[in-house]
C-alpha cells in the first residue's frame, strides 16, 4: 500500500465486525494509528483467508491457545465465533482442556527440570 492512499477504518472495521460480531478492543485501540491497524488486520485476513483449515478448525486452534496462554477476552470472543460456525459446547470444552493441558503439561516439565538439576 502506498502510504498515500487513505486507510479506511470504518471499511476494516465492518469487516472485523462481519467476522467477529463486534469489534475487539484491540482493533478499536490500533485504529488511533490507521497504518498499524491495517496492517494487523491484513495479517489477520491472510490467516482467515487460508482454506488450508476450515474457519471452525481455526477457532478451535485459536481457543487452545487462549486458554494456553491464559488470554480471556480472546477465549470469549473465539468461544463466541466458534460457536456462530456451529461448534458444540462438547467441543468447545475439549478445546479449552486441550489448551490449557499444554500450559499445565509446560510448566510441569519446565519445574521438573529444574528439580531433577537441584537433586544433583
């Protein structure tokens, strides 16, 4: 993009908000520099674009993270969109334990080292 044209917030924002349901908070704060936010967001369509994986696949990739790294807004608003792309909430769940056993399952192993070094 050529950084003459005009960015058009109001454009990416319809677009989030055709995604999501709403806009994040995230998206609204990177819009006081338009350039950022656009490029975020081109970022996020490539991603969303992707046929590699179905839209739902994709949230539930999205919803094991977020539970991994323990990021509630982002778990609600993919918890939220998974669930508009038909997701039930058997999997839903499944999703969340499966994110949040990686975090427990890397902590572990992290303090287990630490702790089999420490007996020596």
């Amino acid at each position: 993009m050529n950084v003459k044209e005009e960015i058009n917030v109001d454009e990416i924002f319809e677009k989030i908000e055709n995604y999501f349901g709403f806009v994040p908070k995230i998206f609204q704060v990177l819009a006081e520099n338009p350039a950022t936010l656009n490029t975020y967001f081109e970022k996020l369509e490539a991603i969303n674009n992707n046929d590699s994986l179905s839209s739902l696949t994709k949230e539930f990739i999205s919803i094991g993270a977020a539970s991994a790294i323990g990021a509630e807004h982002c778990l609600l608003t993919h918890l939220k969109v998974a669930k508009e792309f038909g997701a039930t909430d058997e999997q839903l769940f499944l999703a969340v334990i499966m994110g949040s056993q990686i975090a427990e399952t890397d902590v572990l192993a992290k303090s287990l080292r630490v702790y089999e070094d420490f007996k020596k």
